[in-house]
C-alpha cells in the first residue's frame, strides 16, 4: 500500500517503524522531521507545502495555528520562500542583515559578514548566555568580537543603541579589552584602572593607557606568583607590541606599593 504524499516508511536498528517526512520546492529536497505516526508526517508534509505556497503567512503566524513543525523550520521554510536561499538554522534574511531567531521573541540582529558562520552553527541559549558548539566545545558568541567570558555588560563593552539584541558589529562598543584593566573617565579624562583579585581586589595602578594598564597587570601577577600565590591568573596578551616594546614598557611601569609589600 502507498504511503501518504511527502511520507517515507523507516525502521530503527531495534525494528521499531517511523516515518519520515520531506518535501522538493525549487529543486531542493527538504527534510522535515521524522514521526511515529504516518498521519503526522503527512501533516508536516502538507503545513510546508501551505507556508511555502502562501507568502501571506508570516513568522508570527506560528502562535495562531496549531503547527506539527517545529518553530525552527517554520523560520527555515519561510526564509527560502521568500529569498530563495535553503539555510538550515532559523534565520531570515533582510536586505543588508539577518535576523536569528532563537524563539519567537527572542531574537538577534547580525551583520551579513555573520551569515556563513551561523548558517553552520546553531545558536544555543542558556542560564542568559548565548554559546555555539564550534569544534567539539561550546563558545560564547559573544568571543567573536573581542568580548571575554567575564565580561559585565556597560563596564567591560556595551551596545551604542542600547539595544542587547542587536550583535551587529558597529552597535557593540568594547570598552575594557583585557584582564584587570577598566576604563575610568573623570571630567572628561580618561585613565585606565589596572585592578587584580587576590583576597579582594588590589589596585595595581592608574595608567595613562588601556596598555599600560594591561601591562602592570601581567607585571603585578608575575611578582604575585615570584611570591608564592598561584591562582592561575591569565596574563594579557597584547598583539600591538613586539617583544622589545613589551620589555621596555615592562620595566618602566611602576606598579601601586599595595602589591609589592603583600
């Protein structure tokens, strides 16, 4: 007996039977989940054939019916109706970015450049942090733009239009770079703060530069650790210097007596 339009009869390695689910649109096949039901995966079959045939039926669309396709592959679906263009992670193109929908209303804004790479990596949310799987391990997003682990939000960088989920790159200001160092403006002067975390914070010293400041850090943890304490701290590693720059600025950094009489 035939099966169902767009349903394909499967067998797990256990010999339990399932069925697949697919449809062809512009000569490309696409796969639209796997069921335990035949009446289900012809129900998918048939409410991708109505989103790819109907272009009134948007996004928000998805709240009002009573949908047998995942949210993600209601986006998916749309997107390639409307711009021709298969992605296999929820994104929907605009004319000069992209929107990643993690949920209905949870979603981010990307510059084009970020196409390729979320088009292969899907975005994952948890505990408020946004990560990828990339090579086995789970990596901040927010790693691609200089931002660290420990970074706090309107201290550390922020987002000029005060908008979180806009992560194009010229709406997010980094304001501290590396370890220890905060960016201190006061009457309209900048310094720069280089702190360390030993029991409590301990001021290091005010610099005049964001390296400077950096620089006394690493200066500070290598007389800690001459002195005993070994709590794994991550130097700073500052690309705009070569070695002999380094060392001389090293040398001629003074670091606060706070540090050096502990």
């Amino acid at each position: 007996m035939s099966l169902l339009p767009g349903v394909y009869k499967a067998i797990k390695k256990n010999g339990e039977v399932y069925y697949r689910s697919s449809i062809t649109c512009q000569n490309r096949h696409i796969s639209l989940g796997s069921y335990s039901s035949e009446d289900n995966a012809h129900k998918s079959y048939l409410e991708a054939k109505n989103i790819l045939e109907t272009v009134q039926l948007s996004i928000r669309d998805y709240d009002a019916c009573v949908p047998v396709l995942s949210f993600e592959k209601w986006v998916i679906l749309i997107n390639f109706r409307d711009s021709g263009i298969y992605i296999k992670t929820p994104i929907y193109l605009k004319d000069s970015y992209f929107l990643y929908y993690i949920s209905m209303n949870d979603i981010l804004k990307f510059d084009v450049d970020d196409l390729f790479y979320y088009s292969n990596h899907k975005i994952m949310k948890r505990g408020g942090h946004l990560f990828v799987s990339d090579y086995g391990m789970q990596v901040n997003i927010f790693s691609r733009y200089g931002i660290k682990n420990y970074a706090v939000e309107n201290r550390d960088y922020k987002f000029v239009n005060g908008d979180s989920q806009d992560l194009r790159y010229r709406n997010i200001e980094i304001i501290n770079r590396y370890h220890g160092v905060r960016r201190i403006t006061t009457n309209g002067r900048t310094s720069y703060l280089s702190v360390i975390h030993i029991i409590g914070n301990y001021k290091i010293g005010l610099y005049p530069t964001e390296i400077e400041a950096a620089i006394a850090y690493n200066k500070a943890v290598d007389l800690l650790e001459k002195k005993g304490f070994h709590k794994n701290y991550t130097k700073n590693y500052i690309s705009e210097l070569n070695a002999i720059t380094y060392a001389s600025l090293y040398n001629r950094i003074k670091i606060g007596k706070s540090i050096r009489l502990l």
